[in-house]
C-alpha cells in the first residue's frame, strides 16, 4: 500500500545561516515551518503537524520572544487543508502545535510521552504552550507508543494504517517523545523527521548543526538520532520541518 505526500511551509523564520549550520556564512536563511498533507487510500486524508498560527503572539514573553528574534513569519490563519480524517503531530512545539485548536473533534496521533512531559513544569520550558492545548486531547490521542510495532528494513516503527504503508518512527533527542513519519510513496520512501534535524544538508551533506542544538531536550540522544539517520540518505528521501531546500517539488495538496 502507498500514500501521496504534499508538503508545504505554513510560516518561517529568518536567522543568520552560520547560526544554523557550519561553514554557511552570514546570509540570511530563511527556513519555512512546513506542515503535511498525507492521503491514505482507504484512511482519508492526515494533516502532519499544524505549523505557526496568530494565536503565537498572544503566548508569553518567553515564546514572543523567540519569535521576535527568529523574525517569524505567520499566516493568518490555519493552512488550506482537504477534509481530515486525523493529524499527526510529531511533537508538541510551538511551531508544530499552534493550529491544534483549528481542528476540534479530529482524532490526534502523537506521543504519550511527549504529551506527559510538556503538562510538567520543566516540559513548560521547552517550547509547550499549555493555552495551545485541546482541553480534550487525551480523549481524542492515538498514543504512538501503543501502536503495533513494524520493521521496514533498518527502521521500526509503529504500523500507523496496519498495511505497513506508514511507520511512526520515535526520533529521540529534539523534543521528548519526538516521532517521525516513513512512508512509501509512489516516490518511494519518503521519510518525515522533524526537527531532528535543522536542515537536510545536515543529513546528506557534511554541514554540522549549531545553534538549534541547544534547545534539545536531551544532546547525546540527538547526535545518536542523527547519525542514524545519516545512514540512510542512500536508502530514503528525508524531509526536516524546517529545511528550505527538501520540500521543493512537492507537490500542492490536493482538495
Ligand atoms: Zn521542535
């Protein structure tokens, strides 16, 4: 089985390059906060992360801040999407949850763990706006630490449709309970990691990760991740959230 994957920005942010990758310069990058339309045969259609949302500026002074020195860019409202059969949120950052609340009653695939840490005071910290929350997401999560597991060559995953054709893969370091999305195209497999890394040039070039290292709950984990990942540039296409060059040629999503 084989699902279509559109990819687009739904905001960005601007920042010297050299503070995102080594050896890139001073010019300015723009990195965009992409957000995904997957299309199941059978399953409908699945919203990957919800990207940035107005209601960012209402948040405290911390989040406004960092979006003040990111020079963020928002839309003005949800992005344009077919009608949902779910979303997958990857992990419970700002930029990645702001549009939850745009999507009431759609069921939520996402992590436990990373849902458990962000209600704690020290996950509060680390990019999680409780006012960003449905009140009833625990009603409505597919935990993906509860789906079954599926080996799809060197990655294992959790078997999000039951036909192998989506695997949840856990991508730890970036944020607690991180998970990315593999799945087989009609390009073949096309691999959704997150922010597990800042850019692709980190995984199929040989530039180093600065400055968005630091925000990693958890550093050694997230060298680990990314070295694995490194290993399969040959094997899959990946696609960072916030890399400006791996989402052209997607195509638009489909109504
Ligand atoms: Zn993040």
């Amino acid at each position: 089985m084989q699902v279509d994957l559109s990819f687009f920005p739904w905001g960005s942010c601007r920042s010297p390059a050299a503070l995102v990758l080594s050896g890139a310069g001073w010019n300015t990058l723009e990195q965009p906060v992409l957000v995904g339309v997957l299309r199941h045969p059978q399953r409908g259609h699945y919203l990957i992360d919800t990207g940035t949302h107005p209601r960012l500026w209402q948040q405290n002074w911390s989040t406004r801040l960092f979006l003040w020195l990111a020079r963020m860019h928002i839309p003005a409202g949800p992005p344009p999407v077919p009608i949902l059969s779910g979303i997958f949120l990857s992990h419970f950052h700002f930029d990645h949850a702001a549009g939850l609340l745009d999507f009431p009653d759609l069921p939520v695939v996402t992590s436990r763990a990373g849902y458990a840490w962000g209600r704690q005071p020290a996950g509060r910290l680390s990019g999680w706006c409780n006012s960003l929350m449905p009140a009833d997401l625990e009603r409505r999560a597919t935990w993906v630490e509860d789906l079954p597991q599926r080996q799809c060559g060197p990655v294992s995953g959790g078997d999000l449709f039951g036909d192998g054709s989506v695997l949840t893969v856990s991508l730890p370091g970036h944020a607690v309970g991180q998970h990315g999305l593999l799945c087989q195209t009609e390009r073949g497999r096309v691999f959704f990691v997150a922010d597990a890394a800042a850019h692709s040039q980190v995984l199929i070039g040989n530039a180093k990760q600065r400055l968005p290292c630091l925000i990693a709950s958890d550093r050694p984990a997230e060298r680990r991740t990314r070295a694995f990942l490194r290993g399969l540039r040959n094997w899959c296409t990946m696609v960072p959230s916030h890399c400006p060059v791996a989402y052209s040629g997607w195509d638009c999503p489909k109504g």
